[in-house]
C-alpha cells in the first residue's frame, strides 16, 4: 500500500485532476487502459459506500437498542444525510468527514486501552494457534480484504482541483495516509485478536464483535458505538465524493454520457453525478436487508466486491506511473523498480483470489466484480472502434500555476 500511494504521488506532485487516478492511470497507459482502471475504481468506490452505510446503520441500531428490522430504515436515513453533505459542497464534507474521523479514532483508541488494561491476569497477549490448511488462495483473499482498511486514501487525487496548494497537499495525504493509518490498524488488529482470543461464540458471531466483548460496560459500549458509526459515516462521504467526480469527469471528456459532467449552478458541485450514485449506494444494500439478508453479510459481500474494484486500479496506475515520467522526460530507476513491483504484485495478488476458493461467498463475489467490470472492458473497447475521437479525450488536468505550490501567491 506505501508503494501504490508514492506512485500515486509521482502523478499528484505534478498535476491536479478531477478524474484523480482515473486520470493518471491515462497519462501513463492511455485512454483504453484509464477507461478500464476508471471503470473498476468506480466499482470500488460504489461498492465500499455500501458497507460503510450497512456499517454506520449497524452501529447505529447498537447504540440506541434498536431492532435489527431498523438497519434498513437507518441505511436510508444515513444515505440521505450523506447525499445532503456532498451535494452541499466539499469543503462541508471534507471537514465533517475529518472531525469525525479524528474523534472516531481517538474513541476507539481509549476503549480498546480500557478493555485490554480490564483483562483478566494470566490471558497472556500471544496470538491463538488457528487450526486449518493454509493455502495460497486464502491467503490472496486476506490480503485482498486488508485493502478494504486503506481503500479510499488515493481518494485524495480527485479532489486537487478543488484544494488549495494541490501539488504539495495532495501528494503529502497520499504518502502519509496509508503510513499513519497502517499503524493504527496494527494496533487494533493486535489489541483485537488478544481481546477476541477467549471470546464466547456469541460474541464472535456478533456484528459488532467488539461491542459485544464489552457488553458489561454500559458507557464504554456506547462510545465505541458512536465511534465506529462516524468512521463508517466519514467513508460514506468520502467514497461518494469520489465517485461522483470520477463520474463527472468521465462525462465531461465524453466517455460516458455528459449530463454527468453538469454541476449544480451555486454550489458546483457534479450534482448530475451524485443524483445518479446515491440511489444505487442507497438502493443495493437496503434492497438485500429487506429482502432477509443479514446485516453482516451484505457488509462483508460487498466490502469484498470493492476490494476487487481497488486493486485492478492500483495495478494500472502503478504501471502507468514509470510510463509517465518517461513521456514527460524524468524517469529514474526507482519508479520503474517502485512501479514494476507494486503492479505486480498486486496482479499477482488478485489473479490468485478471483481464482482461489470459496471464503464466505467469496467465489460468488468475484463473479459479481467480474461481472460488474465486464461492461467498462467492453465500452472501453467498443470506443477504441468506433469512437477514437472521445476516447482521444480522457485525461485532461489542470495546468499547474505558481498558486498551485507557493502559499500566498497571486499568480495567475
């Protein structure tokens, strides 16, 4: 993951663009490659708001007692809020998703302290011996599903056109997200499989296993609900915002329909874009809890799904990245090494999962992201065809300016 977000940055230090990778992957592997990283990235980004909702709702129904018949009912009211947020502009969703990102972690941080310092002398802190065949496709499948804790980082690259100082900020949030963030998820992996290591079954078969772990703890429970359900609100946002504007930037350069490229007259933000992804961010999962499944199931069905989505994109602007700088005249071994590595070891990765066995529907899933990146594959291909002249079109950024890299200037 640090080597996908220092290729992502090799392109963020020299351009802003609304398409974000989308738009890089085309200036390394043009516009049929783009076309197809754009397609399964917006696969990803659709279908990682989807457990974020299912999520959010979950926690939510936790920290107020509510039914498991609610979660369906709450995934509509936290759909809507978010689409309020992204319709009102960036800077309002970015600041919330912030804030709530900073108490988020720091809630989680201090009940996970609390439970391990309640743990009873003697447990130990060594890991548990797990029973089973370790096999090569298990193993690609996990790390497949540990993209899902970074996915979104490179989320950063479409917002540059709206950030101010873009080739300095956006490159800094791609290389120090994943860094930061990676060591907090060590921590909560290593504190949870301690706490979890002598868990009843009930309270591993929980949806909110940890919660559950502190069910004798009235106020701690609440706060790791409240927490939690920001974190999972904070990536709806995120995950919205960014696909909308990889759709609208795929409509304004013509490879899907242009309405996508309209933005809302005050606020301009790609209101077209968003009318279009909220309904099915929205409608998926609150279709499959109505109709019986799970909460838990719709949220690890379609976490798996996005992670697909997220790794063939990370394949493609990793391979983009030397590409690049060789078309622009400053390519060095590193980025090749960097960038040959990263690419393919993540294809190597995802080859292995979508063709290795069956984790909790995961073989139904990989078909399901197959199915979903057929159509991009083939619309990629049918505009190579018949319409050289759109597909011509994809990658525009904006030039870099001096106000892009000093703080304070007045150029132009």
């Amino acid at each position: 993951m640090l080597l996908v977000g220092w290729c992502v940055s090799l392109f963020a230090q020299r351009l802003a663009a609304v398409g974000g990778v989308y738009t890089y992957t085309a200036r390394g592997l043009g516009p049929a490659g783009a076309v197809v990283g754009g397609w399964s990235l917006a696969i990803g980004y659709a279908a990682v708001s989807m457990p974020a909702l299912v999520g959010c709702a979950l926690y939510l129904a936790a920290l107020f007692s509510l039914p498991s018949s609610s979660v369906a009912l709450l995934v509509l009211l936290v759909g809507g809020l978010a689409g309020w947020c992204t319709v009102r502009g960036i800077q309002l969703s970015a600041r919330v998703a912030l804030a709530l990102e900073v108490v988020s972690i720091a809630v989680v941080l201090v009940v996970l302290a609390v439970l391990l310092l309640r743990l009873p002398e003697g447990l130990g802190t060594a890991a548990p011996v797990v029973d089973g065949d370790v096999r090569w496709g298990g193993v690609a499948v996990g790390v497949v599903l540990g993209v899902t804790a970074f996915m979104g980082f490179e989320s950063a690259g479409v917002l540059g056109v709206e950030a101010q100082r873009p080739l300095i900020a956006v490159p800094r949030a791609v290389l120090w997200t994943p860094a930061v963030a990676g060591a907090l998820f060590l921590v909560g992996a290593v504190a949870q499989v301690v706490l979890l290591r002598r868990a009843p079954l009930e309270v591993l078969m929980s949806p909110v296993p940890v919660s559950a772990l502190a069910g004798d703890t009235g106020w701690l429970v609440r706060l790791l609900d409240a927490g939690i359900a920001a974190s999972f609100f904070a990536c709806v946002t995120g995950s919205v915002n960014a696909l909308a504007r990889v759709l609208f930037s795929m409509g304004r350069e013509g490879v899907l329909p242009p309405a996508l490229g309209r933005v809302h007259v005050r606020r301009g933000t790609p209101v077209q874009a968003l009318s279009l992804s909220l309904p099915l961010v929205v409608g998926v999962p609150f279709a499959a809890l109505l109709a019986g499944s799970p909460g838990r199931s719709v949220l690890t069905g379609t976490i798996t799904v996005s992670a697909f989505g997220y790794v063939l994109a990370y394949v493609l602007v990793c391979a983009a990245a030397p590409l690049f700088l060789r078309r622009i005249g400053e390519l060095t071994v590193w980025p090749v090494v960097g960038g040959l590595v990263a690419a393919g070891l993540w294809l190597l990765v995802l080859v292995v999962a979508l063709g290795g066995e069956s984790w909790q529907g995961g073989r139904a899933m990989s078909w399901a992201y197959l199915a979903a990146l057929l159509p991009g594959v083939a619309w990629a291909r049918w505009l190579a065809l018949r319409r050289p002249a759109r597909l011509a079109r994809v990658g525009v950024y904006d030039e870099p300016t001096v106000a892009s890299v000093l703080p304070g200037s007045m150029a132009a």
